[in-house]
C-alpha cells in the first residue's frame, strides 16, 4: 500500500482532530482544523484513502509544511 502525506498548509496550533486512524476519507476530506490567527482552517485529504496515522495531537503547534497525518492508498 502506498502512504500518502497530509500537510499542514500554514503555521498554527491543531484545533479540533475530526477524524480517527482507520477513518476512510474521501478526497478534501478535513482531517483536522487549525486556528492561526483567529481563523479555522481545515486540513484537508489530498486524495482518497484511509487514515493510517495521527502525527500531532489537538492543541500542538505545526509549521507550514509539517507532516501532520499519513494516509494509506
């Protein structure tokens, strides 16, 4: 099975996870949200898959760029 990474598309701290390793997604699925600068951004699939793995937990800081789930193909 291929992993596909999820990226974190800005800096901010994790809001709300709202999905769980096992989840099938469908691409542009949130996976979590983010809140940078009062604003909530969510953090979407870039493409079809199940969720494998969580690598942050609500409330950790991310950068731009951080791998922040692993999907698996």
């Amino acid at each position: 099975m291929r992993e596909i990474k999820v990226l974190s598309e800005i800096s901010g701290s994790v809001w709300k996870i709202v999905a769980a390793p096992g989840d099938a997604l469908d691409e542009e699925q949130p996976v979590m949200i983010l809140e940078s600068m009062k604003m909530e951004i969510p953090v979407l699939a870039p493409e079809r898959g199940v969720l494998k793995t969580l690598c942050v937990a609500e409330g950790a800081s991310v950068a731009e760029g951080e791998v922040v789930a692993i999907l698996e193909a």
